[in-house]
C-alpha cells in the first residue's frame, strides 16, 4: 500500500506516534494498541471460552510479524501455538502494489545483520530487489565546521573480527565467535547483492515491503500448518493477570500443570486469550509493558524527525559514480538532515529539527521545500535560520527562497575552501540536488529516546520499540528490533529444547542479559551524539570537528565504528 | 578580535577600529613593506590566489607570525597602525564570521552584504554633506571627520582575511566606525572608545569586542575610570541591548535625518557626559 494511499487517519497516526524512518521504524501505521483498561484483577464476565497459546504477540509490525516468521520457522518453537494480535488489517500490506515511481515515505535502513536474519527466517527472498537500495557509502559532515566523515563498504574488510575488537572483547585471534549473533559472517555468503565487489554497508528498503515479506512468509508457514493465529482489526482490551483465580478456568485448575500465573488477554471481537508467554512488540506506548509494570525510562528530544520521498538529479552529485547508493548526512544546530538513496532517481530523507521548522517545512510549496532541502545539505546554518523565519504561517515563504539560496550559494562557491587556497583540491563530495517532493510524503513525528527497565518480567518480554526508542540519526531502531527478534527466537527455541517453561522469567532472562547491554549502548552513543550536534557553541564545534576529522584519519578505528553500525560486532555482547 | 593591546595605546586603537584617525595617516607608506615581507611562499602552504583587490594570501605558518610580530610590534610602537590592522586580522575570522552571520539574519543586513556599499569620500559627498543643516546626520559626521582631521579614504585596506565577504565585512566594520561616534557623541577617547566596545559586545553578544575593554582601563585616570563605569558602561548595557546591530544599517541613508531621528530609529541615546 503506498503512503499516498494512506487514509487521513493512518497519516496523522503516522504524524503522531511514528518514529523516524530509519531508526525507529518498528512503530508502523497499524499499531497503536489502545487498552481500556488494564487491570490487575481478573475480570468475572468472560462470554468467551478461553483459549490458550504458547505465544501472545502483541502488535504486527515489523518486530512483531517477525518474531512469528522466526518462531514458525523454528522446528521446536514452530510447533508451538502462536497468535499474533494487531489493531490494524494486516491485508493492507499483502496487497501492497506500488508503481515503481513511487515510494513510502517510512524507509530503513538494514544492517548485513538484520539482512542475515530476514534472510534466514524466508523473508529477504519474498522481497522486490528492485526496490531494495545498497548503501555502498556514507558522508557525515557537520553543518558549522565542515567537518567530515566517510564510509565506504569498501573499508569494512570481510569476514573477521578487527583486531581492535579483538582486543577489547579479550578474544585475540584464534577463537571463533561463538555466538550466533557474531557469527553472520561465515555462516552468510550472500550478503553481496548484484555480485558487488565488498558487502554494502546496508540496504535501504520501505517499512512496507519488509512488512509485505513478512506478512507473505506468516501466510506461507500458516499453509504449511504452523498454529500460527493472526487476530487482526481487533484491538487488546485488556490484560489480566491471573493470579491463582480458579474461577475462570476451572477446567485448567484440574489439570497438573499450573497455569494460574498465565496472562489472560481481552480481545475487542469478544475473543480470550489465555498464554504463556506474552511478548510486547506494541510500540513505544507499549500497553504490554504498562501491563507488566515495567518503566519506561528516557526524554523526548525537543526534535521532530520529518521524513519525505524526493526525486534527486543524481547528474548534480560530485561523488564518484554520480553519488549512487550513497546516504548523506549534515549535522545541523537544529538536528541531523539525512538522505538516504534509493533505486531510479529517488531518494528518502529523513529531516530532524524542531518542531516548528519541522510543520513549517511540511506546508512549503514543493518547489521551495525542495530548494530549503538543497540549502540544508549545503548553505551555512545562519542561512537556514534566516530562511526557516520567512516560512509564513501557512507556509508560504516570506522571500524568494530561490533567489535567496542562489544568492548565497555563488557567494559561498566563490570563497575557496581553506584546503584550495593552500593548494589543495576540495574534494568534498555534493550530495545530488533535490527536484522534486512526492506528494503526501511529507510527515513529521516526535522523536524520543526511552529504554525500559527491564525487557522480562514472569511472563512478559518486550521487543522493539515496546523496550527501547531511538533517535533516527544513526538509523539503528529496526535493527536494534531485528536484533530483539532474532535473540528472542533463539532463546525461546533454546529453551523448548531444554524441555523449560519459555514463560518463567529464568528462561528470557538470557534474552535480557544479551540484549539490554548492546541496546543501551546503541541508544547511549547515539544519545550523545544527537547532542554534541546539537549546538554551534564553538569549543564544542572546534573538539567535535577535530575528533571526527582524527576518526577520518583513523582507517581501524573507523572500521571499527562502521562494523559496530552494521551490526557486526557489538559493544559487550555476551552469550 | 585582539583589540587588548591597542586598547592600551589609544592612537593604535583608533588606527584599528577607526583607522582614518591620524595614526593611520602618519604612516600610510610602512603598509607594503610590512605586507611584502610575508608574501613569499611558505614550503608548508604554498598560498595560491588573491580572492580580492588587496588580498596577501597567507600559510598558517605566516598567519602565526604575522600575528605574534605584529603584536610585538604594535607594543612597541603604537603608531604603526598597519601593525594593528594586521593584527585584528590575523585573529579576527570568528569575530567576522559570527558579525556576518548576525547581518544575514536582517534583511538590511543582507541588502549590505549583496550590495556592498563602500564609504569613500566620494560615494558618502562629504561636500554635500558640509551644506546640509546642523543637526543632520551628515552634517554632524562630517563635523567629526573635519575635527579630528580625517577622511573616509585614507583607511587601512583589508590584507589577510581570507574569504572575499568576510574582508568586506572587516571593511564595512572599519568604514562604518565613525558613523557610531556621531550616533552617540562619544569621543575618540581611550574611554570612549572603551564605552563602544561595551556597546558592540551588548549588541552582538561577542565577547572578543571585549578583550580591550579588560586591559584598557588600566590605562586610565582614576577619574577617568569612574566615569566609564558609572556613566558608559551603564549607557553601553542598556543602548546595546535595546538597539538595532549597527552593521545592519544603511547608514549612507539617514544622511539628511535630525541626529536624534536616527537615533530614536536605531533605539540609541546620546551617552551622557560624552
């Protein structure tokens, strides 16, 4: 379903409580679970027979559609009975259809890791390739000093741990890794697309498309006889903890296995569900979180991310190969300006400021939004802010915003660099220029940073956005998701082999303990980031300009960052 | 900008900040010698071309001592103008950049930096402006030009800034420093001069406006001290803060206006016992 397909209603959720395209994609469209109450006592009237499951996810978008694929494709866990409970109508996005011109404004990027798993759980092989963008480079400049950074796919050398990591995992050379999550490399021979030279250092694809995959892969394991029960256009009315209430269920009480702790779920079509484990992948207002009692702890940025579908003139980009499969960066006072590419001359950005720039830019005629898209990646940021005050309160600007950019585009292109008037070239590559907006793909969203306290409790688990939120700049939300996911399955299905209860809180705690770490870290470093950016007070732009410059300079330290961003390595993975 | 040392040496400040002064006018000839001496290629940046009339494109390596040999020799011989201007260029590039950036927030601002007006003798009519009514603008500069026996054109050209716009901002900061003098009635003074560093460090909230104002007291009388701190800085606090920024206005086009006109536009008063 493409976004311009999106009713009123799904647009200004997606205004409302989505997050950044490429970090925080795991809250969707079809996701905003509303509880009615939650309650800690049980409820007395139950029309409905209860019905029990292994597994009760709550929410279908990515995290959640995902860890079904992974449990059904499991051998002990896919023996399981799962249900998958989401608000919204799943078929949206089996009958996804759109032009090849056209695309969702919701884009993520996907590390090789994230990429390994949706391979392995069936899903890579359900997508359009041809939709899918390779990310073979990066250029992260800050806006103030100038100040720049460069990936290429071509630095991240293959298949081994760097010696760096090496060293401060205490694993020198010799061992392999041994868990799976480290493990990506050899076990994943087609992390190359198209027959590349070096792995890209990620794909860029539409939040629909993964969802599309996913959804296709859930129907395919569903025919081959999974339980596998989705309850879709149905919303949680409530979740009771049932303790010890024999009442309800008599006919359990009976039975020799105790299951008097189990969660029982009120669904809004009169339907009970009773299980063992329930997984929250509901969002970042998690209602299976509030349930379970667990804080969530952070702030909201005084930002919003504002995302669009641009046309680009890949003709305009100086950098090698017309700039192709390269995302671009520019740090700004006011936040990061990122675009992202895609295939046919399009491009997704993903644009955060404050929150008034950020309305002010979704009303902009699409000729001057374009030209203000353009200045953002290239004129100083004094000249953003004088341009950002002429947006007219119904977005109208105030001055000729092409003139203006012109004008002092030719005055900056007539002042050489510091680096040509010593006789150097300036090799600073331009991103390409910005020709037009896809209509209705302009929409902002407040971006946040939360993790929760815990991500287990008796029963409970959280994956995704439920457990932790992001800031978009370094476009690791899905992943970290992703990530969830694939540790989740693999924890569960462990300890079904071991013949434990995959409810009891000592069966997720390994789930926990090698999540909670890398996710803190993640959302720590990009945390701090986000606010080193955040300002043009120049001590701080001085320090943080020659420490990205020295990090330039630093061909393993550099390596090492990438592969801690693609998902490679991870800061203190445990088992 | 470094204005601390020519705060200590009244005549150099005004060669800097007001470089028609007679300071300036002393020693127009020792410019190019001064400016030779550092134009030949360094092994380290070998500089390429002029970006504008007047440009020495300096190394790093020459900017370090230019700077340090100018301060040293501005120390020593206050009158060499040439040295100060030097200096205040050197160190200057934050300070001018913060400036234009504050210009290209204000439409004026901006018409100035597209434009770039120059103040010469010649575009400002001072012979026109000598027939205009007492009280004007014009006539009341003009009046100042005449006593302290100075002109527009005799100004210290900008050499070592490198960025074509940022040296006309520097140009435009020199060329429009009489024009606060005749604004506030302050006089070309250490402590009034002083009282205008205030004033600009209010106004655009940069605190290197500042640096002469620490060591510029020490130079004072007793007497002198007390009145900048309980009569200018006082006025500089609070014209500063209620005031358009100066490098924002046209001031070729409030010739013809009553002083107290331009003055009540801009949100400016007279300093008291100036």
């Amino acid at each position: 379903m493409a976004t311009g397909m999106l009713s009123r209603a799904a647009r200004a959720r997606i205004s409302r409580c989505m997050n950044p395209a490429l970090a925080t994609p795991l809250a969707h469209p079809f996701r905003h679970h509303r509880i009615a109450h939650i309650r800690s006592q049980s409820t007395s009237a139950s029309a409905a027979p209860l019905e029990q499951y292994d597994v009760v996810i709550v929410g279908g978008g990515i995290a959640g559609s995902a860890l079904a694929c992974a449990l059904a494709s499991a051998k002990a866990s896919g023996a399981q009975r799962i249900a998958l409970i989401e608000a919204f109508d799943l078929s949206n996005h089996i009958n996804w259809s759109p032009r090849p011109d056209q695309y969702s404004n919701r884009v993520s990027s996907l590390t090789p890791k994230s990429v390994a798993f949706l391979k392995r759980i069936g899903v890579w092989s359900e997508l359009d390739h041809s939709r899918i963008a390779a990310c073979e480079g990066m250029q992260v400049w800050d806006g103030v000093s100038g100040a720049r950074i460069t990936f290429d796919a071509a630095d991240v050398n293959g298949t081994q741990s760097s010696f760096l990591h090496q060293v401060f995992s205490g694993k020198l050379p010799t061992t392999t890794p041994l868990n799976n999550s480290s493990n990506i490399n050899s076990n994943d021979d087609g992390t190359t697309l198209n027959g590349q030279e070096s792995p890209p250092l990620a794909w860029m694809t539409e939040n629909l498309h993964v969802q599309r995959g996913l959804q296709k892969q859930i129907m395919a394991h569903q025919a081959r006889g999974v339980q596998l029960d989705i309850f879709e256009k149905t919303k949680v009315q409530s979740i009771t903890a049932n303790q010890a209430d024999s009442t309800i269920a008599p006919e359990v009480a009976a039975e020799s296995m105790d299951i008097s702790d189990w969660p029982i779920l009120q669904l809004e079509n009169g339907k009970r569900l009773q299980t063992r484990l329930l997984v929250g992948a509901d969002g970042v207002n998690s209602p299976v979180r509030s349930f379970a009692n667990i804080e969530s702890l952070g702030w909201d940025y005084s930002q919003f991310g504002l995302v669009a579908t641009l046309q680009i003139d890949p003709t305009t980009s100086t950098a090698p190969g017309q700039g192709r499969g390269i995302a671009w960066q520019r740090f700004l006072p006011t936040g990061p300006v990122a675009m992202l590419p895609l295939n046919n001359g399009y491009a997704s950005l993903v644009w955060s400021t404050t929150p008034k720039i950020a309305q002010d830019l979704k009303k902009l005629p699409a000729r001057d939004f374009c030209a203000l898209v353009n200045a953002a990646f290239s004129a100083s940021p004094a000249e953003l802010e004088y341009l950002y005050k002429n947006i007219g309160p119904n977005g109208e600007p105030l001055v000729d915003f092409q003139q203006e950019i012109e004008w002092r585009a030719s005055v900056q292109d007539a002042e050489p660099s510091k680096t040509m008037l010593r006789g150097g070239a300036n090799t600073d590559a331009k991103p390409p220029k910005v020709v037009d907006v896809q209509e209705n793909t302009r929409a902002p969203f407040p971006l946040r940073m939360r993790n929760s306290s815990s991500y287990v409790e008796d029963r409970v688990v959280l994956v995704g956005d439920a457990a932790h939120t992001v800031h978009p700049l370094a476009g690791q939300g899905l992943n970290q998701g992703l990530a969830d996911v694939e540790c989740l399955a693999r924890v569960i299905e462990q300890s079904l082999l071991s013949g434990s209860d995959i409810g009891n809180i000592h069966s997720l705690t390994p789930y926990s303990s090698e999540r909670f770490l890398p996710n803190l870290a993640m959302l720590g470093t990009v945390d701090k980031l986000s606010k080193l950016y955040n300002t043009d007070f120049g001590p701080v732009v001085w320090a943080r300009s020659l420490g990205l410059t020295a990090v330039d300079n630093m061909g393993p330290i550099k390596t090492e960052i990438m592969r801690f961003a693609m998902g490679l390595e991870e800061p203190s993975s445990s088992k | 900008m470094s204005l601390s040392l020519s705060a200590r040496f009244p005549r150099s400040l005004r060669a800097l900040v007001n470089p028609t002064s007679r300071a300036a006018l002393l020693k127009p000839a020792r410019t190019a010698p001064c400016a030779t001496l550092f134009t030949s290629s360094s092994p380290l940046h070998p500089p390429t071309g002029k970006l504008y009339e007047g440009h020495i494109p300096i190394s790093p390596l020459q900017r370090t001592i230019l700077a340090v040999g100018s301060a040293f020799t501005a120390l020593a011989n206050p009158l060499r103008g040439d040295m100060v201007a030097a200096l205040g260029e050197t160190t200057g590039e934050m300070f001018l950049s913060r400036i234009r950036d504050q210009m290209l927030q204000d439409p004026e601002g901006r018409r100035i930096l597209r434009e770039r007006p120059k103040i010469t003798s010649e575009t400002m009519q001072l012979d026109k402006l000598r027939q205009l009514p007492d009280g004007t603008f014009g006539r009341e500069y003009v009046r100042f030009l005449d006593d302290q026996q100075v002109s527009p054109d005799t100004r210290e050209p900008v050499h070592f800034v490198d960025s074509e716009e940022l040296a006309y901002v520097m140009q435009r900061y020199r060329e429009t420093h009489d024009f606060y003098h005749t604004l506030t009635g302050l006089p070309v003074t250490v402590d009034g001069e002083i009282a205008l560093k205030w004033f600009e460090m209010v106004q655009t909230g940069l605190p290197m406006t500042m640096l002469s104002s620490f060591f510029g007291p020490l130079r004072l009388t007793s007497e002198e001290r007390a009145r900048l701190f309980d009569v200018y800085v006082p006025w500089a606090l609070e014209n500063g803060s209620n005031s358009k920024l100066l490098m924002n206005v046209r001031w070729e086009e409030w010739m013809d206006r009553p002083v107290e006109d331009v003055q009540r536009e801009l949100g400016v008063q007279s300093c008291p016992q100036a």
